[in-house]
C-alpha cells in the first residue's frame, strides 16, 4: 500500500500507479463477495439447524445420514437414527445439510429405453459350466501355468 502512495506522489509513472489502483479495487471486490457468499453460507446452514425437528433427513459433516429423532437445542445436541435401531448423538454444528428428496421434475430425463438395452442370452443359459472358467474356454492358457 505504501509503494502505491509513494508511485501515486512521485507521478513519474502515472499509468501503473492507476493499474495499481484498478487491480486493488478488483481485489477488494473478490474479497467482499467472497466473505458475502460464506456468510450467505453460514445463515442457511444456521437457519436449517434452528428449523431441525424429528423425522428430517439429515447428512453430516462427516458423511453420516440419517434422521432426526430427537433435538436438544439448549444443548446443541441431536440424535440420529443411522440405520433401524443405531443411533449417534451429534453436536448441531455436525449437521452439514437437510437431505431433500428430489421431485420427478428435478430428476434428469434419460433418452435409454428398454429396447436400447442389448439381449445377452449366453448370461442367461442355465446349462452347466465344463470347468471353472466356462466351456467357451477349452484352450484356456490358465491351465499350462496350473500345471
């Protein structure tokens, strides 16, 4: 910052001394909107925890999913349902997001239908295998190195 006031004083070069000033402007406005959009961040993060009730799915920071069973917020606790009788207790802070399940319009659209899908018939033959690798193998170069 100094340099930039002395060059802005000395006006011998006029032209880098507003180069300079254009470029710190340019980085104070990426550094506002970059604390903009983490404190954006941080009041839905904080909105979600305050509107947590029971049956909600959840993911947690550490990658857990699971429902809420129960909240505490005098304690900043929930209690998570991981799978049909596990439960883990976790600090509000550890719920990363609300896990909504997405409506028929958000899910994309496939251009595969059923006729696209190719009919492999020698997957589903039920007649049995001459050897451990199948009968299409009678030459197998896996038998040499068994020997």
């Amino acid at each position: 910052m100094a340099t930039v006031i002395a060059q802005a004083g000395g006006g011998e070069q006029g032209g880098s001394s507003m180069f300079m000033l254009i470029m710190l402007a340019v980085l104070g406005l990426l550094f506002f909107m970059m604390i903009r959009r983490s404190r954006k961040a941080v009041k839905k993060q904080q909105e979600q925890r305050a509107s947590m009730e029971p049956g909600m799915e959840v993911m947690t920071t550490f990658g857990l999913y699971g429902t809420v069973v129960d909240v505490n917020h005098d304690d900043n606790k929930a209690t998570l349902e991981l799978s049909p009788g596990q439960y883990a207790t976790i600090h509000l802070q550890a719920v990363g997001q609300v896990v909504e399940e997405p409506t028929e319009d958000e899910l994309p659209e496939s251009d595969i239908t059923i006729d696209d899908v190719p009919d492999y018939p020698e997957q589903s033959s039920t007649e049995t295998l001459d050897n451990e690798y199948g009968s299409e193998y009678k030459n197998d170069p896996r038998d040499d190195r068994d020997r």
